[in-house]
C-alpha cells in the first residue's frame, strides 16, 4: 500500500515507523528538512520537503497514485485543506485528519458528506484523554483499551511481590475467572513477550494482560487483589487540550483542580470549566503541590507538552504524598527514565493514537486496533466471514484454527454477546474476534483468515 503522511512530527514520525516496517510505500511530507533527515536515516522511506497542502508539493509526492493520505500536521487548518485540496483533484486516495481542536470537533455537519471531505477524523486529545479516563475508572491496572462497542475490555496489571498471581500457573488462575469469558492473553517479562499457557508460571514484576467483558473487570480486579480505592481528588498538571478535556470530562463527579502555567491560557480555559479550579502556577513547584494539599490527593495527572515537566512534577507529587500518578510522555524513548521515580502509569498519546489509524490500514475486515507494548505487540478485533477462502476461520471449531504461537484469542462477540470460549466452539459469518499478537510480524496470519467477502 502507498501510504503518504503529512506531518513529520511526534505523531507523523511515529506512524511512519508502524508503517514502514510492513511493507508499505511510504513517503512523508514536511517543510521541515531536519525532521525528514532524521526519518530517512531512521526507515527506508521517501520524503519531501515543502507546505503539505501545496498540490505541487502532492504532486511531487505522488499523490495521483497514493492509496492513502494521513494527514497529522500541527495545523488543524493545514490538515483539513490538504483533505479538500486532495479530494477536489484526486478520486482515489482514502483521507485520514487529525483535527485537535474542539471548535471544529463540535460540529458534526462539519465533516459531512456536503462539508469538508475527510474520510476519517482522530483527535489524539480525545483518544488520550478516553485513555486516562478508563485509567481513573479502573485504579490498579497499566492499561485499558475498549472493544466491540465498548463490551469487552483489555487491561494489564503489574505483578507484585507477594501478590495474588506471583508464582501461580495461568491453569489455576483460569479456574477463578467466571464462564470462559475471562481470558489470560499474554504476559511480558521484562519487556519481551513470554509464552502464555496453562502450565505457565506468573512471576514478580511481570505485566499481565487480560480480557475480560466490561461488566466483569471490576469483579476480576477484586479477585485478583488489584481493585484499588475509587479516585475522587484529582490535580491535573497542565490546561492544554488535554488537561481541559480530561477536566471537562470528570469535573461533575470528581473533585478536579488544574495547575497551568501560562496565564491566558488559565483564563480561558477557567471560563469553559464549571466546578474545576484552575491555578497559575508550575507543576513542580514542591510549596504549591503542598499548599495544595497534594497528601490528600488521589490522582496527580502530568499532561503538560513537555515530557520533562510531567517526569519531574510527577515524581515529586508521588515523593510528597500523592496517592497515584499518571504521566504523560511523547517519547517512548523516556520510558527508561521511570525506574525509581515511582510514578504508577506512563500513557503514550503515540500508542494510543496509532490503534485508531492502524484499523483503516490492516488488511482484514478489522473494527478495532489497540497498539500495546510500545508498538511491538496489537491486540485486534476482527469480523469472520466466510469469503470462500480456505483460510477463512467460519464454520471451524477454535482448536482446528492454527494460528502462529504469539496469537492468543482473548473474546468473542457474537450478536452484541460475548461468548464464552471452548475448545469446540464453532465460529460463525460476523463474529467479532479479539485477538492479541505478541509481535506484529504475526499480524498477516490474523489479516488473512478475517478477509472480506470483497476480497
């Protein structure tokens, strides 16, 4: 597939590296030559420099014969007029835009059929800010991705000394988790993928990732001695889109104050918001998370645009008392930086945002795409059909399916009911099946056996 990606930035930069390693054509566009260097040293990849919403910029790109534009620029404006640019002169390529900014967001006739032609519209804040929000739902795991419309869930925990999974084989856990319905996907250790079967033992320090209908997660988490006292006092550091999202979004059933440090920025955001307190100051000054009373608070939320603030602000509110932490980092390559702050959760906006763009890239009928484990693991949600292909899994029983080891069936919807899964049971013309690949260089046997009819 020619994939051409408007943006060269964070967001660019980390799609480009998903796609390039998949065999796609991939060209970048970007006015800014050190950005674009950078990638080609990095991805065999073609890029050129120029305004992404320039048609002899497009043209010079390839766009007459390019099968797919994503469009991530910092500009909204420049990301939707490379859109209406693109379909005014070109019939083909399928449009994705990233659009930041709520103004725009709120109006749906906006995007409509008669209004600006984009296919596909993300909102990385959105994603982010949903992200964080399943994060407060449910204190104790790493993280939370939603599934079949909502009904299922797929969560992580951390292996503790002494815990309730520490040294249990996966074949006694399964006994606890209720009807089939419950599933062990995968376990990491150490950052690596670790085989997953009955006879596995879980071990301190591992992430454990389980699959579990919406309805049961809380149960499970109890279970398992990892649901935590619910979150009511929250500080969130940073009032950018995010940071105003996320208050929006709990302000009515928490209590939520933000810290920002510029002081426009505070006042509009403080004339949008109803019951949040917002505070003109800097996140990591220790007098005012303590004037704050940051002891008492359950959730300390580092969302500022800058890793470095949210890496700092975090690990200082955790040292003076803070309950839990969640910090915001652009860079994965920070992760590192973590061992010995204590900070409880790093959320990814890049890991999050890529799910919602890699569903419109994969092959097979997919409806759902979480990107896990830093982009080298994907948990996906496929449609069954029986294409006429021998590889389609409709009509076979679940032990007769062989899937490559490192692909793990963690659900299956079948008319908006997840099923419990057996050994015999039978697949059947648009079940929804959640599956995690441990490496997604397992993805193709996953796109092949969940082909469309059409293909």
């Amino acid at each position: 597939m020619k994939i051409l990606i408007l943006g060269a930035g964070i967001t660019g930069s980390s799609v480009a590296e998903a796609l390039a390693s998949e065999e796609n054509d991939i060209v970048v566009v970007d006015f800014r030559t050190d950005l674009l260097d950078a990638l080609k040293e990095r991805f065999d990849i073609a890029t050129v420099t120029g305004n992404a919403a320039h048609p002899s910029v497009l043209e010079q790109a390839g766009i007459s014969n390019t099968d797919m534009v994503i469009a991530v620029t910092d500009r909204d404006e420049t990301n939707m007029l490379a859109c209406l640019i693109i379909n005014s002169l070109y019939s083909k390529p399928k449009t994705i835009a990233r659009v930041r900014a709520i103004d725009y967001l709120k109006h749906p006739r906006l995007f409509s059929p008669n209004g600006i032609p984009v296919d596909i519209v993300i909102s990385p804040e959105q994603i982010v800010m949903n992200a964080i929000r399943n994060l407060i739902e449910f204190p104790g795991v790493l993280q939370v991705s939603e599934f079949a419309s909502g009904l299922v869930r797929l969560f992580s925990v951390k292996v503790i000394a002494n815990g309730s999974l520490t040294g249990k084989k996966i074949k006694t856990i399964k006994d606890r988790l209720i009807n089939g319905k419950t599933r062990i996907v995968a376990i990491f250790r150490n950052g690596e993928p670790f085989c997953v079967n009955g006879e596995s033992t879980i071990e301190t320090g591992d992430e454990v990732f389980f699959v579990a209908p919406r309805k049961e997660v809380r149960r499970v988490l109890e279970e398992l001695g990892k649901l935590e006292a619910p979150i009511k006092r929250i500080i969130i550091a940073g009032g950018g889109h995010v940071g105003k999202r996320l208050a929006l979004a709990l302000e009515d059933k928490h209590q939520v104050k933000i810290i920002e440090k510029d002081m426009r920025r505070a006042k509009k955001i403080a004339n949008d918001l109803d019951k949040t307190i917002v505070l003109v100051g800097d996140c990591a000054d220790e007098k005012l998370l303590q004037d704050e009373s940051i002891e008492d608070t359950d959730l300390f939320c580092a969302i500022t645009d800058n890793d470095g603030v949210n890496i700092i602000s975090a690990s200082l509110a955790k040292s003076l008392g803070a309950r839990k932490t969640i910090c915001l980092l652009n860079h994965n390559s920070y992760l590192k930086l973590l061992h010995g702050t204590n900070i409880d959760v790093a959320v990814l906006p890049n890991q999050e945002t890529l799910g919602s763009i890699l569903k419109h890239v994969r092959k097979g009928d997919v409806a759902e795409v979480s990107s896990l484990c830093g982009g080298t693991a994907e948990a996906i949600e496929a449609i069954a059909h029986h294409n006429g292909r021998e590889d389609s899994v409709v009509g076979k029983r679940v032990d007769s399916v062989k899937f490559p080891d490192g692909i793990v069936i963690g659900a299956l919807i079948r008319n908006h009911e997840v099923i419990a899964i057996h050994h015999d049971t039978v697949f059947k013309e648009d079940d929804h099946v959640i599956m995690f690949a441990m490496d997604k260089k397992l993805i193709p046997y996953i796109e092949q056996s969940f082909q469309p009819i059409s293909s």
